[in-house]
C-alpha cells in the first residue's frame, strides 16, 4: 500500500505511529455483522462496533460500492477510509434471486444485520426482516432510517440535515434573531449510528446472555438527537418555558466562545455560582456580583445577552496564552477552541494518541472509548470493494470457479 507522503515542518510531523493489528481480540470478538448500510449513520455503527472487535462484514453493490467510496476530498478518499477501517468488503446483488439466497446463507452466520434503506426497501428486497429471522432466529436486524419504521412521515427520504430541523436541533442553533444554523457535521446520522450501537449490543445481550430472541431495532435519525436536547419537552410542560435562538441550555450563564487580544478563541463554562464568582475574581471584576443583572445565576441567565457583552470586553484584554495561564492558576474553567491544525499539534492529543498515523501513512482518530482490559484497536484498513469475497464466501463452501461464475453474472 502506499505511503502518503507529508512536510515535515507540519502539524502531522511527529504524531504518534501504529501498526494494523488484525490479530487483536477486542471484546466482541465472535460477534459477526452484515453491515448493508450507505453513508453516516450505518458507517458510524459499523465503525464502533469494528473499533471494539466485531467481524463488520460490508455487504456492496458489485461495481459500485459504498457512496463514501466516491465521497473525496480534493481526490483524496477521507471518508472511506476514515469509515472503512476495522470491516471486511464483499460484493453482492441480493436484489436477485440467487444474491439472495447468498445474503440468506449469510445471515445464518452472523449475529448482527444493519441495514438503513427506506422502510419498505428491505421487504421488496428480501421479504423483511421476518424472511431474515426465518434462517436466524437469534438475529439481531438494526434498522436505521430518517423517521423511524411507523408514523405518518417513515415512508419519506430522510437525511441527517431534515432530521436535524425536525429534531428542534437546528431551530436552536444560531445567533439570537439570526437565521438557523445547521450543523458543520453529519450530527444526527452520527448521534443515530451511536445510539443504534448501543442498542444492537442490548439485543445481542438480550439473545445469548438471556436467552431470548433475536429482535428489531429501529433507530430514526430524529430521535436519537432529539433525546439529547437536554429537559426542554418537560421544561415546556412544566412552565410553559421556550428556547429561544441562541439561548443556552440554562444550566450555565458564564458561557461561551469569546475571542482574545491575539485573535485566538476560548471557551468558558462557569455552571455554577461558586466557579463564576471565581472567574469574576480572577479578572478583578468581582464588582459583577454587585449589579443586580449579574448578582445570581437566575439574574445572570435572564441577563445573559449584557452578560456576555461583559464578558467579551474582558476576554479581550488578554492574549490566549495569558487568559489559559490564568485558567491554570486560578482553576477556572476555561478551554482554548482548537481547530484541526492545533488539535493534530496538541501535546493532550498526542500523549491520549487521540490522533494516530498508521503503518500505511493514513492519519485516523484513533478507536475510543478505552477499555483497559480488552482495548478497542484498529486491526485493518479501510478495505478494497469486494477485497474479501474468497475469505467470505470460501466460508460458504464457494469455491474460486463458482465465484467467477457469480462474478461474471453480475451477483457478487
């Protein structure tokens, strides 16, 4: 494989190397998934599940392949290989009689299916998800999509940016009287691969460990981001309370990003009265806590738009270096905002190896969360399409001539 080539007077000089391990036994080592999801959301689950050791077997069209295959930037495939490590690739067409009964062999070996398509595309396909549970009925069947499998709106395109809207999350997002703001990442297809993750592990639990069935899991893209938006449903319920654009959560009213003296950024989040009052004395403005706007948390939050006006007059009066020097001393909590330049630079990232160079010259951030006894690891790269079909189908009993058969078909 070739090696990427960088400068060495760059952020990238230096960063922590590592080696493909693909004979390392994460925790769910035996667990094997057909992964015959597109994009974000199913990318994002295969990826924790392959970082913590599952055998992610990537279920493609021949020829084709996943649309992050194609997905570059500036020619370079980012995406793919950034989504595609820690999974096998194998090429098939169960859109077909025989490609079908191929996924069925299939699933008899594997103990999770994720799939993300419209609903209704997985039973024109291939009968549903009971067809599936016919030839496994430990299977666990994920089921990712925009609106869910019911409801007036499941039978509708749904992609992360309309979900994100219908979560509440972009009507938030903003400057006060500003314009919504979406999202500068995939967010609900991340937060939604996360959460189905967490789910499908429940269901596999809940197959061997209690000794039922293998199950459904439905995962909208919506609901998942909107189960993080904090109490604001039971805030409004309550007391009538509404968020505005640009409003904060109301737990913290020292908060936000503030620009220094050298054009830097930081960030503050003073949640209590205790760490606000020291942030106030730290900057010897404890004559704050005498103006009533400023004297409670409860007076500062309905005054947050003077507050942070306050606050950025005093953000400027020191350069980033000397406003973190002072975070230090006076052990307020204040972070500088990084961006990828100084992430890839930056001594904590690269003591955590939070950002790893592989032996192949690709630069990845490395698999998290860490396990202390069972670590997540990344054992392979992002693979070639169909790189794996004689490992895969060889399992099957396929030989090399039944596959070229297949091949020349056009199923695999």
């Amino acid at each position: 494989m070739a090696s990427i080539e960088q400068p060495a007077a760059t952020p990238l000089a230096g960063l922590p190397r590592r080696q493909y391990e693909p004979g390392a036994q994460g925790p769910l080592a035996g667990v094997r998934v057909l992964d015959l999801t597109r994009l974000v959301s199913g990318a994002q689950l295969g990826l924790v599940l392959g970082d913590l050791g599952a055998d992610v077997v990537k279920v493609e069209r021949p020829g084709v392949g996943d649309p992050f295959r194609h997905t570059t930037v500036d020619g370079y495939d980012a995406y793919w290989k950034a989504y595609g490590r820690n999974k096998r690739s194998i090429t098939l067409d169960y859109g077909r009689p025989e490609g079908r009964e191929l996924l069925f062999r299939l699933v008899e070996t594997a103990d999770l299916l994720a799939e993300n398509f419209t609903p209704g595309v997985l039973e024109r396909l291939v009968d549903g998800p009971e067809a599936l549970l016919e030839h496994n009925a430990k299977l666990v069947i994920v089921r990712i999509s925009g609106w869910g499998q019911t409801g007036p709106r499941s039978g509708q395109p749904g992609f992360g940016t309309l979900a994100e809207a219908f979560s509440g999350f972009t009507y938030l997002n903003g400057d006060p009287g500003g314009t919504p703001v979406q999202a500068p990442m995939s967010l609900a297809d991340t937060v939604a691969g996360t959460y189905a993750a967490s789910a499908a592990l429940a269901a596999l639990w809940e197959a061997r460990v209690n000794g039922g069935d293998g199950q459904v899991v439905d995962v909208s893209l919506f609901e998942p981001l909107f189960s993080i938006m904090g109490a604001d449903a039971t805030a409004y319920a309550a007391r009538g309370r509404l968020r505005s654009r640009g409003d904060g959560a109301g737990v913290s009213s020292v908060r936000g990003a503030f620009q220094t003296r050298d054009d830097h950024w930081v960030a503050i989040s003073a949640a209590t009265s205790e760490t606000a009052a020291r942030f106030f004395a730290a900057v010897s403005r404890e004559d704050l806590l005498e103006d009533p706007r400023f004297a409670t948390h409860e007076a500062r939050v309905a005054h947050r738009g003077a507050l942070n006006e306050v606050l950025a007059a005093e953000f400027r009066r020191f350069t980033r270096a000397e406003i973190l020097m002072l975070a230090r001393e006076h052990r307020l909590t204040i972070g500088p905002v990084l961006d990828m330049i100084d992430a890839l630079a930056d001594e904590h990232y690269r003591e955590r190896e939070t950002i790893v160079e592989m032996e192949d010259g690709v630069v990845l951030q490395n698999a998290v969360p860490r396990l202390s006894s069972t670590p997540a690891v990344i054992r392979r790269p992002a693979p070639a399409l169909g790189e794996h079909n004689a490992e895969v189908y060889g399992e099957l009993g396929l030989g090399a001539r039944e596959l070229a058969r297949l091949a020349e078909d056009g199923v695999v």
